[in-house]
C-alpha cells in the first residue's frame, strides 16, 4: 500500500511540474511573440524615406495619369470605377493607369521583372 501511494504521490508531482513547464513555455513564447523582431525607428525611417520617393515620382507624372493612379491605388478604384469617375472609356483609363505605372517604375529606378 505504501509502495502504491507512493508511485501515485510522485506521478501527482510529475504531472505538476509538466503542466507548471507547459505554462512557463507558452508564457515564455507569448512574451518572446511579442517582442519586435526589428528596430521601430528604422523601419518607420525606411516607411518615410519610401513615401518620400513615391510622392517625388508621382510628381514626374502627368496630371491624367496621376489622377487615374490616385483613384486605382489610393483609392482603391477599379479600372471600371476610374473610367467611369473621369468619365473616359474603360479602355482610356486602363491605358493611363498602366502608362504611369511605367513612368513610376522608370522615375523610381526600378527595374521591370
């Protein structure tokens, strides 16, 4: 009987201390998730010199395709909603979005893939 309570006191404990490391990990996990992986300051330098970069191309556009860029990506216009909000033809306005698309990448230095 002893031996009995003995091996049921010890696995009482086990189990325990199994759920008290459970907790531990899952609140070790919680507190390392939580954490940022990155330094704040320079990603929001990175954002602002990002924003700074897209405001001076969107400037090398015409005044059409900024309009019809602004609509589409600020706004988030579909071609449909942009031709019909400028009051051109579907077909006009695709043209323009892609054709300052092209000018952005070109004015941003970016290379087509």
């Amino acid at each position: 009987m002893t031996w009995v309570l003995t091996m049921a006191h010890h696995r009482s404990v086990d189990r325990v201390r199994r759920e008290g490391s459970h907790t531990a990990r899952a609140l070790r996990a919680t507190v390392v998730a939580q954490e940022p992986d990155h330094d704040v300051v320079v990603a929001q330098l990175e954002r602002e010199w990002d924003a700074a970069v897209v405001r001076r191309a969107m400037g090398s556009l015409t005044a059409i395709q900024r309009e019809a860029i602004e609509l589409a990506y600020y706004h988030g216009y579909t071609h449909h909603e942009v031709s019909t909000a400028l009051e051109i033809p579907l077909g006009t306005a695709k043209t323009r979005i892609r054709d300052g698309l092209i000018r952005l990448r070109d004015a941003m230095g970016v290379e087509a893939t």
